[in-house]
C-alpha cells in the first residue's frame, strides 16, 4: 500500500477451484481492517484443498473480525 489506507473486499466468487499439491498447513483467513475497511458477500462454490472441500466448519477456514456473508457452497450454481 503506497498511501498505507487498507482498501475493502466485496462482491467475490470462487468457483471451481481446486489446490493439488503436497499436504500442509494450507489456510483461507478472511479479516478486514477495521468496519470502513471490510471484508464482506465472499462465496466459495465448489473449492477444494488437497482433496477436502472448504466448508464454513473446515479447519482450513478463519473467518476474522470486520467480515460477513460468507457462503459456502459444494455445487457450483
């Protein structure tokens, strides 16, 4: 950031993405800056890490403060 002013995230879709590789620590983390600076409308639409479909429950999931409507879907639509 050249000004240093964190920007938002909205309106993003996943959709039929797939991570091969070898197994590890592989995480989706999800957190805005502050309530200005957001995270918010995020869907994951059939996406997989190394075999396991990401879930709202998955241990590859954080989902941090200043960020909502997340979804989750196995099919994509």
């Amino acid at each position: 950031m050249r000004k240093k002013v964190p920007g938002f995230i909205r309106n993003v879709r996943f959709r039929n993405v797939t991570v091969e590789g070898q197994s590890g620590d592989y995480l989706v983390q999800m957190e805005g800056a502050d309530a200005e600076h957001d995270v918010r409308d995020v869907t994951f639409e059939n996406v997989s890490i190394v075999g396991s479909k990401l879930t709202e429950g998955s241990r590859r999931v954080r989902i941090g403060k200043h960020t909502e409507n997340v979804r989750f879907r196995e099919e994509a639509q």
